[in-house]
C-alpha cells in the first residue's frame, strides 16, 4: 500500500513540473526568455516553480503546512525579486528593455497554485 501512495506523490508532482514546463517552453518559443531583453524564467525556471508548488501541495496533503508555507513564500518572493528587477531594468532606459509589464511573474504564481492543485492530488485540475 505505501508504494501506491509513493506512485500517486509522483504523478502528481509529475503533474505539477509538466504545468510549469508547458508555460516555461512558450516563454522560449515566444523569445522572452533569451536574447538582450530577457525577461525572467524560462523553461529550467518554470518546471523548478511547477515542482516546488507540487512539494508544497504534497506537504499541505500530509499536514505539513508549515513547510508547505516557507516553500510558497520562497517562491512567491522569487516572483517579486524578478519582477522589482525588472522594473529597475525598465526604468534604467538601457537599450533591448521594454516597458515593464506583470505578466511573466503572474504566469509564475500561476504555476506556483497548478503545482500545489497538482500536489493535493487534483492532477485534471492542475492539467
């Protein structure tokens, strides 16, 4: 019985990296995360913010809420991070920087709640 259970941890954080691959592989098929004006996260960088919000999801289904909390914090202010950068390279006026816009670090919180869906075992959701 505990093996089914470790398979179902596993598929749901499959789940949960997937979402955040499928959303990092249109930021580099759309060329927002390469080249001079690069924004952040790509494909690395979203499947890393699917998994973290899977773990989290996997500790909140085994009551570990605590740890589930520091790791959405820590991925919520890696968001910030980014995207206080970004403003600061907008405003900067350097050449290749466009005007800043939200949308990157809302697609990443995004990922951040599928991984969560997806570890809490609502992997159709998540999907």
């Amino acid at each position: 019985m505990e093996s089914s259970i470790d398979l179902v941890a596993v598929a749901n954080l499959a789940v949960a990296g997937l979402a955040g691959l499928a959303v990092g592989i249109e930021r580099e098929r759309s060329g927002h995360a390469s080249g001079p004006g690069a924004r952040f996260a790509g494909v690395r960088t979203f499947f890393l913010l699917g998994l973290l919000g899977g773990i989290a999801g996997t500790l909140l289904r085994v009551s570990a809420t605590g740890a589930a909390a520091v790791l959405l914090v820590a991925g919520g202010a890696l968001v910030v991070a980014a995207y206080l950068m970004a403003a600061r390279r907008a405003t900067d006026g350097l050449p290749g920087d466009a005007a800043i816009d939200g949308t990157t670090e809302a697609a990443a919180i995004v990922v951040l709640g599928l991984g969560v869906l997806a570890g809490l075992g609502h992997k159709a959701l998540a999907s």
